[in-house]
C-alpha cells in the first residue's frame, strides 16, 4: 500500500497555488485529492493512479465551470 503522506502533501500544495487560479487548475487539485484518497482505500489500494484520473476529472469539470 503507498504511503499517502507525499500524495497529500503534493495535493495541499497544488491547492494552495490554485486557490487564486482559473477553476481547471482548482478542479484539478481537488479532484487529484479525491482520486488519491478513494484509490488508495479501495480495490487494489493504487493512490498515484486514482490521483491521476481524479485530477484529469477534476480539470475537465473546472474547464466546464469556467466556460459557464
């Protein structure tokens, strides 16, 4: 199982410089968070994948939202 100090620690940052940034880039922080935590916790525990999907998730629906 990876250990999800580096992740998390990564993912705060990111967030920290997106607050002020466009919401593709928030979108993404946040959605590389969630990713992380639900990939790591479940099926075959693979946190850098599941941050992956959940930031490229993320940054699609922050490209959405700044359009609207």
């Amino acid at each position: 199982m990876t250990d999800m100090k580096p992740v998390i620690a990564a993912t705060l940052a990111a967030t920290m410089m997106a607050l002020g940034a466009c919401s593709t880039l928030g979108g993404a922080a946040v959605g590389g968070a969630a990713g992380a935590a639900i990939g790591n916790n479940t099926g075959d525990g693979d946190a850098e994948r599941g941050a992956l999907i959940g930031a490229a998730a993320g940054a699609i629906a922050g490209t959405l939202a700044d359009d609207d």
